[in-house]
C-alpha cells in the first residue's frame, strides 16, 4: 500500500471518528446507529497501521491489487447500511401505519363520548 494510500486513509479515519463523536457527544445521532462509521473509522486505523493484513486479504481473496479490495469492501459496507436503513425505515413505516390507526380509533370514541354528553 503506499504512502499517499496510507496517509489518506489515516486523514479519513481520524476525521470520520472525530465528526461521529462529535455528533453522538451533541446527540444528533445516537451511539446504537453510529456504532457502524465507528468501527469503519477503527478499521481504516487498523488498515494503515497494518497495511500488510490488507495487502494478504486481497491476494487471499484473489484481488488484483489492494485498492480494488478497498474499493470491494467500501461497496459491502455501503449496500450493508442500505439494506439497514431499508428495514429500519419499513419497520419505522408500520409503526407509524399503528399508531395513526390507533389515533383515528381514540378520535372516533371521543367524538362518541362528546355526542353523549351533549345529547344529555
């Protein structure tokens, strides 16, 4: 891996674990959904202090070279937090599908209660 790599790689990791603290410190995002750009910034670290570990990854996977390994799992990474933010978004989706339905319910038994009170 060579310098340039390295020295980019220590750049971002350093600040992407600054700007997750930060906004988890100022709670803007919550410590349970930032725990992934966490470990993607420890991994980056990992990845420049041991360069060799992804030099062997990549060959052990049959890569061409270390970056397209880079490139491969920067791709995994992002379709794993797609594939999350969908099934907390569908899971966010019905929820709020039951508690409209729950709403429409309590407003139909208040408006029941009002024309009995006012029928008295």
């Amino acid at each position: 891996m060579s310098l340039m790599l390295r020295l980019e790689m220590l750049t971002f990791s350093l600040i992407l674990i600054f700007i997750i603290i930060r906004m988890v410190n100022k709670n803007i995002f919550s410590l349970k959904k930032s725990s992934p750009w966490l470990l993607l910034g420890i991994a980056c670290l990992f990845m420049v202090i041991f360069p060799d570990m992804v030099v062997w990854f990549s060959n052990a996977l049959s890569f061409k070279s270390p970056m397209n390994f880079l490139f491969f799992g920067a791709l995994v990474f992002l379709l794993l937090m797609q594939i999350l933010n969908t099934y907390l978004s569908t899971r966010r989706d019905g929820n709020v599908k039951k508690l409209v339905q729950e709403i429409s319910l309590l407003k139909a038994k208040i408006k029941k209660i009002e024309k009995k009170l006012l029928k008295k």
